[in-house]
C-alpha cells in the first residue's frame, strides 16, 4: 500500500514488529515542511471527524513539529501563548462576534 506521508519516527520499527516492510525515505527541509502542513491538515481534519483527545494530541505533535522548523521550541510558543492570551484573552468567555460598526 503506498502513502507517500510524514509517519511518526516509530512508525517503520512498529510495521516491521508486525511482519511488514516499510520503504521510507528521509524528507528533505522543503519537503519536510510540506508535508508537515499537509499532516496538520489531516490532524485537524481527523479531530473534527472523532473529536478524539488523541487527535488533538497529534495535532499538538505536529505544532511542536512544525514550532522546531521555525525555531521555536515548545517552552517558547507555551510563553508567547501566554502573552497572547493576556492581551486578547482566550477563549473561555464563548464570546460570538457578530458585527462591528
């Protein structure tokens, strides 16, 4: 079966524990990045579907992922969360924009 996706680091060690053979390739940073877009996407899409806490761990993994290429280690974006969320606040409040005039 061909995938051609960004699996977990395990993954290749897992499918060969269960009998199979992974053919894998290392991505290059260009490709790596692609397809960590493209993994987040399928995350987010797999949440709205389940609305699994695993989903949104896995999509938490591919924010930290994605944090690391940008330079920012998991410490940091928790940091600059919080900086955010005390100027514009989080979502707690519900609050529903619906005009401005």
């Amino acid at each position: 079966m061909k995938y051609n996706k960004l699996v977990r680091d395990n993954i290749p060690e897992i499918i060969k524990e269960k009998g199979g053979q992974a053919i894998i390739h290392i991505a290059s940073d260009e490709e790596y990045l692609q397809k960590l877009y493209t993994k987040l996407q399928e995350e987010v899409n797999e949440f709205l579907q389940d609305f699994q806490t695993e989903e949104l761990v896995d999509i938490l993994e591919v924010i930290y992922a994605l944090a690391h290429v940008y330079g920012v280690n998991k410490e940091q974006l928790e940091i600059l969360r919080k900086e955010k969320a005390k100027k514009r606040g989080g979502f707690e409040k519900r609050i529903i924009l619906e005009e401005t005039k």
